[in-house]
C-alpha cells in the first residue's frame, strides 16, 4: 500500500495511544506525514497495541509508528523515550466516574509532572495536552462558558483530577518555559475504542432498552475524529495559544442523544422518552439498587444534583476560528457510536 502522504520528517510522542481519543490522535498524525512514538503501559496486551498497529499499516506506514512501554506514574525513563521528538501529546489519563480516587488523581497529576519535566530534559518545548470540560465546568448556570471558566464543583475523582492537573500544566509550562496548548473536549463520542469511555458505555444500555427513559443530564459533545484533528492543529498553527473547548454540540442532554438514536436506529430500544428532573430520585435509587450486582455507581445523589446545578452551555467560537475546526455533525456523533456497538 502506497502512503496517503509523504513522510515530513517529525516524530510527535504520545502518551496513551491505546485510548480512544490516543489512538484516533496516532492516526490522524500518521495519515499527515507525521511519525509518532506513542507509550503504552502493557505492550503485550494485545488490547493496547493491536489497533494502534492496525492504524499505520492500513496507512502503509508501518515505519513512521514506534511503542514503547512507560507508566506515567513513574518518573524514569521518559526522557530517554521521547529523546528525539518534536513535540509531546499528553494523553494518557484514567478515564473514570469510579473506581480508587487516589488512583485517578495521582495518574493526572504526577503524569503530568514526569512528562513535562522530562520533556524539558530532552529538548521538546511545544506540548499539547489532552485536558477536559471537566476543568472547564458548568456553572453559573445561563452563561455561555468559555475558555476563561475554570470548574470549582469537587464532587468527584475525575473532575478533581482534570482541573488539578491541567492546572499544574499551566504552572509548569511557565516554571519551564514550555510552549503549552490545551484541549478541552465535551463528551467524546465516535468509534474506534477497544474499551467504552464513561463519554460512550451508556450507549450499549440505551440501545438494548434497559433503561424505558432516559435522565436530562446536560451534556455537550464532540466527534473523537475532531478531538485528534484539534490537537494536531493546536500544534502546527503557531498562534494556536492557551485552551480550547470542543463542545460543538453543547445545550443538550443525554435524553436528546438517546431520543435521537431511536430516530436514527428504530430498530434499537434506546427510550424515546425522558425522565424529568422531579423524578431523578428514582435514577439514582436504581443505580444503587444495580451496584449490589456489581455495577458501578453512576447516578449517586450528590453527582445528580452536581448535573443540575449547571448546563452544557459551553463555547467552541475559539476552536473554531483559531484552529479552524469544521465540525463532524451530531448525527455522525451518534452513528458512528452506534455501529462501535452493533
């Protein structure tokens, strides 16, 4: 197979290539002349190398992919990997609304501390970061969010370790002078995971009709091709400085997402109907009474009650116009999710 583009001589390292938004970024560098040296925690999981390896040879660029293995827990070694490249893509991340706190926090923050130090060691002075509209927030309430909101809510590991660390970026890329730029996604929604992200899994149970309604959880939303497409170009476009919010699909709710699969897909059981906020009381005791199988807790009183307090208001006018995102419609959004699971 011929190459889609020619080799133009860089090599971007990037943490985390097995998740959704890492494995989507490595393809989306490799199909632009890119060579990337992505790390991964396990390389004989199959599960976390296979589909990064299938990237660069349906590219027919099997040469321009390198993995190495690296826990960002530990501060060895990274710089001795990234030896070499040009830039850093800071991924790697636990992904979770549950499971050990202290686990999730410390993988954010001292993940963020190794690579960035190590960066500096070796010479590698642009970085883009993978953070969240976890650290953006959604309060006040009515007020249309944007790149200068930061999240003040600490209800849960996730959005503790999402604002803490991408603050640490900040104040590390200034104690170091590092050329830092921030991504900031809504809900990541597409295909192409090997393992549902908390953004995706509900999709399975909304379309085997688990659930007859669905919460009016504000959410906002953005396609996983777009996500890797922005960090690209917040490296390439030199103006491309501070955060950026990609939420092209914002003032929604998980009930329209699960509305609309039901109109696109009517053979799938996802409810048509949703559930209003009075009634929430009745979410969260089902998602106690389905822990007791097994099941993680999602729908806890005190993160209800966090959903409500705000909205999905969010702005991405500065994606949009500095990295010159087209976006990927909200119908593709949700197809491209729902075939992942057929």
């Amino acid at each position: 197979m011929s190459e889609a583009i020619p080799a133009n001589g860089q090599t971007i390292f990037v943490t985390g290539v097995n998740g959704h938004i890492g494995n989507h970024i490595v393809r989306d560098l490799l199909s632009h002349g890119y060579a990337v040296k992505g790390s991964v925690r396990d390389l004989s999981d199959p599960k976390k190398v296979n589909h990064v390896k299938k990237h660069a040879a349906t590219l027919g660029v099997p040469e321009r992919l390198q993995l190495v293995e690296g826990d960002v827990l530990e501060a060895d070694g990274w710089g001795q990997k990234m030896d070499g490249c040009d830039a850093l893509f800071h991924t790697a991340t636990v992904y979770s609304t549950s499971g050990d706190a202290t686990v999730i926090i410390d993988t954010a923050n001292k993940g963020t501390q190794h690579l960035f130090t190590a960066a500096k060691q070796c010479g590698i002075t642009r970085i883009v970061y993978t953070s969240s509209i976890a650290a953006v927030g959604s309060m006040p309430k009515g007020r249309e969010k944007t790149e200068d909101d930061w999240q003040t809510d600490r209800s849960s590991p996730y959005t503790i370790a999402k604002t803490e660390s991408e603050r640490l970026a900040w104040d590390l890329a200034k104690q170091l002078d590092l050329d830092l730029r921030v991504i900031n996604p809504s809900g990541v929604l597409g295909g192409g995971f090997v393992k549902p992200t908390p953004s995706v899994e509900w999709f399975d149970d909304a379309m085997k009709g688990l659930f007859p309604a669905a919460p009016k959880i504000p959410m906002a939303f953005v396609h996983v091709m777009d996500v890797a497409i922005a960090h690209r170009k917040a490296y390439e476009i030199d103006e491309a400085q501070g955060r950026f919010i990609l939420a092209p699909h914002n003032n929604t709710t998980i009930a329209a997402v699960c509305r609309r699969i039901r109109e696109l897909h009517p053979e799938t059981k996802s409810p048509k109907r949703a559930i209003p906020v009075s009634l929430m009381f009745i979410v969260v005791f089902q998602d106690w009474a389905m822990s007791w199988f097994g099941a993680p807790r999602r729908m806890t009183r005190k993160a209800v009650k966090g959903y409500f307090r705000g909205d999905s208001n969010l702005s991405s006018k500065k994606a949009t116009e500095v990295l010159g995102m087209e976006w990927r419609s909200f119908d593709a959004c949700i197809n491209d999710t729902v075939r992942e699971f057929k």
